[in-house]
C-alpha cells in the first residue's frame, strides 16, 4: 500500500499542478490523504482518505478508538463549503494572501548568514532551510524560542538519523510585519551561535 499524504495540494503559487499518485491508481494500492484544515480553517482538524472501501472501514474503526467522534460542527462547516461550492473561491483568494508571505520570508532568508540553502516553494505552507554544518537546529530553537520565535526543527522530518541543521520555518500563520521581524530575530540568533 502506499499512502499519499497531499493535505497542499491545492496551495499552489508557482508551476503546474500536479496530479495525485491516486489518480494513476487503478488497482486500489493507493490510499489518499488530505486536510481541510490546510485549506478552510486550521482550527478545524477535517481530513480526508481515498482508497479501497475496505481498507477505509478498517481505518474509521481505528479512528473512532482513537477519538471517538469528530466534532459535527466541523463537519458541518466543511459539509456546508463543499455542498456550496465555496472551497475554489475560498483557495482562489488565500493562495495569493500565502504567496505573498512565502516571498516576504524568501526575500529574508536570501544570504543570511549561516544559511546553507533553503527551499523555494511552488506551493505548500512551509520553507525547509538547511543551516552551516556547524549549525544545529535545536540549540538554535532554544535561542530564538526565548525570543518569541518559533521553528521546527528538521531531523524530525527525516527517516535517517542527522540532518540535525535543518529547519522548516511556516509563513502561513503571522502577517509580513511579523515575518520580517521574526526572519531579523533568526539572523541574529544564527549570528549568536557562531
């Protein structure tokens, strides 16, 4: 089996669309996730699976284990987006919103001390940048945690042990005065570790 978690999907700011690994699927191998919190409302926690009508029994039975039941007022929000077809022209204006903020972090992050290199997004809420070799993620969250500035560490992302400099930084949730403000207080938390 293979799981296609594509909760971006529909963020996308530069290039062509790409189409789902689902969609080449006419055996059943694939299963598809997404996020309706990517999209309506982060707060909401809606996903979504696409697969084999068995093996989408078997997961609702380990979900409602889990959790018992998704709260109905956010499946009714998202019932009534999709019922209504607001969820295009909600993407349709949230897309430009994000892609301003992507570029307002990118044009921050160009030759930043201490920044190897770093992702260039075509869509998705995320920038993944990889610090000089010397640098650790880690001790550099503890530094700029302390000043209000929140990252996640990389090595989390990774399969393998290491890549324990790298860092993925969200532009999705401040506006572009909090995004120049938080890539000034990540240059000078870098410039403080070397």
């Amino acid at each position: 089996m293979i799981a296609e978690d594509d909760p971006y999907h529909e963020l996308r700011y530069k290039g062509k669309s790409l189409p789902s690994i689902k969609s080449f699927d006419n055996e059943g191998w694939v299963v598809l996730l997404g996020s309706f919190s990517k999209v309506i409302s982060p707060g909401l926690r809606i996903g979504f699976m696409a697969g084999d009508a068995h093996l989408l029994q078997q997961c609702a039975v380990c979900k409602q284990s889990t959790d018992v039941h998704t709260p109905n007022l956010n499946q009714a929000i998202v019932d009534v987006f999709l019922r209504e077809n607001l969820l295009d022209n909600h993407i349709a204006k949230i897309t430009p919103l994000y892609s301003e903020l992507m570029e307002t972090m990118l044009n921050k992050i160009v030759n930043m001390p201490g920044i190897l290199n770093y992702t260039k997004p075509e869509g998705g809420l995320f920038i993944f940048a990889t610090l000089a070799e010397e640098l650790e993620a880690v001790p550099l969250f503890k530094i700029t945690i302390e000043k209000g500035l929140s990252f996640v560490p990389g090595e989390y992302f990774y399969v393998q042990s290491g890549h324990k400099n790298t860092l993925r930084l969200n532009f999705s949730s401040a506006d572009k005065a909090d995004i120049m403000h938080g890539m000034d207080l990540l240059k000078n938390s870098i410039k403080q570790m070397q």
